[in-house]
C-alpha cells in the first residue's frame, strides 16, 4: 500500500500495518510521521522498541535473530530499521524481504530511509506486506502555508507579514521554522502575532543563534565561535539546524574558493553568490586563509556531523561540530 504523508493520521486511526517504509530527506517530517507510527502502534500495546543502524559492515543475521529472541515478559515489540544510504545491497535486501514476509503479531517492522529514487525488490516487498509513506519536502510556494499552519496548531494567529518574515528566516528549513514558532509561543504567548512582534522576538529571543555561529567562524573566532556553539547546545537547539547552517556556508565558501583557484575575481563572484557587504571582508580573510579544498574535506565532515544528528551514522554531533567550527576559523593547515 501505497500512502502520503497527509493521509497517515486517518490510516493510523483504524489501521496498522505489519511493516511501514518511511523514506525522505527532510527530517522534521519523517521523525513526526515516525512518531505518529510509533504512539499508534504504543495504543495497541507495542511497548517496548529496538532501533539498529545499517551501516557498511552489519550483521544482517541481527535482523533474524530480532523476530526469534521474543521475550517471555511482554510486550509487543516495534524493530527499527535504518538505512543511511537507502541501499542494503543483496544480502541486506534478501534479509529484509525475509523478515518482512515473517512477521508476527507481536512485532511491527519500520524502515527508515532517505528518498528513494527507484523501487527495489525490498522496496516492493514492504510494500506488499505493509505501507509505504514518502516523505515529500515543503515546497518555497507551499512554505508560507505549511508555517502559517503550524503557527495556528500552536495556538499564534500570524499575519501575512509574520508568515513572510519567518519564511524568509529560515529559507526552508522546517527544524529552524519549527524552533522560530516555538520560541515564538514563548515569548508572546498565544494569540495574535504580527510582523512587527516578529522582528523585536528575533532581535530579542536568544543570546545564540546559528547566524552569529557562522559569522564568528567565518571571521576567525574559534573562540567566540565555540562559545556559541556551547550556548545553542545549551538552549537546546536541534544540531540538525546547526548543521544545516554550516552546510549551506561551506557550500557557499567551497564555491568561492573554487572561483579563486581558477584566477577567477573573489569580489565578482561574492557579488553573484549573493554575499552582503557587511560579510565580504571576514569571506574574504576565510577564503584567504583555506586551501580551496579545505571547504571540499568540511563539507564532507559536515555530511558525516548531519547523519549523525539524524541519528542515521554513529557519533556525536555536537562533538563534529565543534570540529569543523574550530577547523574553519582556523587556517589551512589545521583543516579536516
């Protein structure tokens, strides 16, 4: 079967199916529909939950071993599946369409994976026996809507104005929307909230914020920058957000270093790249002081930082992070 993310709450009223495919790359929504799955499935008594991650090297017997070693004192069991690639490779899909074609009533199989591109024979397997719920991103023209919405859920009453402004913010990124909206209901309580009341929260809401983390480390401040960090840990921030700031500036500094090792000019293409005038000097000092490779090493730190604040790749997050913050406000040398 075959279901959208809009018709999950509905299916789950009535229904639970032996095995759920969840799959997407965005992952405010596929940890909400994780748990929606996960507290319909503690109605009906399925107490307890493994969670396994599927990196290079996995015993795929665990998955086997999981359906066998039922325990004498209760309970229901939910067997999460991760798959950070989305590809479990031959044997991996033969033990997965084996354990899902064997399930009992007592266990309730979920699968966890990024978008997948084509359906496979696992794919098709799960499928068969159970649901499978794609995971599909908020459009930039659905944006607008998708945080109104959540803002009327929490109780705020926005105006159009409101909207835009933390559209605009966020730039797409719904942990960041949703942390916004939060500290939001914090600060004015529920109600009315119109752009104005907006501008003075973000102004005022937090001493830390991913934004100053990246201008300290850009700038050169591994000093400032790791206060920060520690601070937005401290509040509470997702790392999932700190990561994606850091990813979408080491993308953009990847890019202009790239132009600079190709003698190509750093000012016209900060110009192009959308860099403000404010930032271009401590940009600059940053791409003066890297290998343009550098950014090409970071970004894949940040890559492995991000998976493991999706809880799909071993590590610390915080602690990765922290890594690359240091190694970009420091030179080339130091790099990872």
């Amino acid at each position: 079967m075959n279901l959208h993310a809009g018709q999950l709450t509905k299916h789950l009223q009535n229904n639970l199916a032996p095995c759920y495919l969840v799959s997407g790359d965005e992952h405010l929504l596929v940890e909400e529909a994780l748990d929606q799955i996960r507290a319909a499935a503690r109605e009906r008594g399925f107490t307890s939950r493994e969670s396994q991650v599927a990196m290079a090297g996995f015993n795929w017997s665990q998955l086997a071993a999981f359906g066998s070693n039922l325990s004498l004192f209760a309970d229901r069991r939910i067997i999460e599946l991760r798959l950070p690639t989305g590809k479990p490779g031959l044997e991996g899909s033969a033990a997965i369409c084996e354990f899902a074609t064997q399930l009992s009533d007592e266990l309730l199989f979920i699968v966890i994976t990024p978008k997948l591109d084509k359906k496979a024979k696992w794919v098709k397997t799960l499928g068969a026996q159970g649901v499978l719920l794609p995971i599909w991103p908020v459009g930039l023209r659905e944006l607008p809507g998708w945080i109104g919405d959540r803002m009327r859920r929490a109780g705020l009453n926005p105006d159009r104005e409101a909207v835009a402004m933390i559209a605009d913010r966020i730039e797409g990124n719904l942990l960041a929307a949703r942390q916004e909206i939060e500290k939001l209901r914090m600060i004015l309580g529920e109600g009315p909230v119109t752009g104005e009341d907006v501008s003075k929260a973000v102004a005022n809401s937090s001493r830390y914020d991913v934004y100053k983390l990246v201008d300290a480390a850009v700038d050169g401040d591994a000093k400032r920058a790791m206060k920060i960090l520690n601070g937005l840990q401290g509040e509470g921030t997702e790392p999932v957000i700190v990561m994606w700031a850091l990813t979408r500036e080491l993308r953009a500094l990847a890019q202009l270093a790239e132009t600079v090792s190709n003698n190509g000019n750093l000012g016209t293409a900060m110009s192009k790249a959308y860099v403000w005038k404010t930032r271009q000097a401590m940009v600059r000092a940053c791409v003066g002081r890297h290998r343009h490779t550098d950014f090409y090493r970071l970004l894949k730190a940040a890559g492995r930082a991000d998976a493991a604040a999706k809880g799909q790749a071993a590590g610390d997050p915080w602690q990765l992070a922290a890594d690359i913050v240091v190694n970009l406000s420091q030179g080339g040398d130091q790099a990872a």
